[in-house]
C-alpha cells in the first residue's frame, strides 16, 4: 500500500495532514501487508513525534 504523508522520518513516522484515516487505514491491514511512504528529499527528517496508540508507521519509505 503507498501511504501519502507531509513528512517522513527514517524509521517509518509520518505525518499526514491531520485527519487520521491513514492511520485507521493502516490498522486494518493485514500485518503482512506492506506500506511504502513516498517522499521528496524535502519531506524526510530525522525525527518524528510518534503516539503508538493512534500513529502507523510504514514499512519502507523511498525518495522520489
């Protein structure tokens, strides 16, 4: 699954625009199921905030 976001970091966070259906998208997946984030150099930082109870990371992100 491509998973759009505003900003990724290198462990998968990400920010999206604030809704939260990704992240409610994302937890009825199968954990099988891989999500790439795609990201410009400019959406990648080092480090995100992160709440385990509401946020899904991604699998892998890749620099478009």
């Amino acid at each position: 699954v491509i998973v759009p976001g505003v900003a990724f970091d290198t462990s998968g966070k990400r920010v999206g625009h604030g809704k939260g259906y990704y992240d409610a998208f994302l937890q009825r997946l199968k954990p099988e199921t891989v999500t790439i984030g795609l990201a410009f150099d400019h959406q990648i930082v080092e480090d995100l905030p992160f709440d385990p109870l509401q946020d899904r990371k991604v699998d892998h992100v890749i620099r478009a």
